[in-house]
C-alpha cells in the first residue's frame, strides 16, 4: 500500500476550502490534509480542533512556509 499524500488546503475555513478539507479528511488512507487559515477561532468552529492546521496570511511567505514543508499537493485558494 501507497503511504498517504499530505495535502495543503490554503483557504480552509472558507466555503471551498472548508469542503476540500472534509472530502480529504474522509479519505485518510490516500492523504494527510493540512489546512491552512487566518483565523484559529474559525477553525474551531469548523473542525472543532486546530490539529492539522497552520495559521498566517497566504500572502506571507514567511507563514505559508512552515505549512508546505513536506507537502506533496496544494490546493491554492487566493484572496479576492
């Protein structure tokens, strides 16, 4: 068997983004999903734990690093 794809999902608290993350979460034996979102109160709200995310701006490169090390997949969602 295949060892899983760790997956970052940028936008992860919003409408799309919230939705990639659950359909990845259901399939665990494919990926390891990280999400990726500025606010840990809206992950709460959402997820009900912030296991597995990361926090910062998508334009930060300095916050959106730590979040991509040893990431084989991203799903990019950009602000408007």
């Amino acid at each position: 068997m295949n060892n899983p794809v760790q997956v970052l999902v940028t936008g992860a608290t919003g409408r799309t983004g919230s939705l990639v993350v659950q359909k990845l979460q259901q399939r665990k034996e494919q990926f390891i999903v990280r999400g990726f979102a500025r606010s840990r109160q809206k992950v709460e709200q959402l997820f009900g734990t912030t296991e597995g995310f990361y926090f910062g701006d998508i334009r930060d490169p300095a916050s959106l690093a730590p979040a991509l090390v040893g990431c084989q997949g991203i799903v990019l969602q950009l602000p408007i």
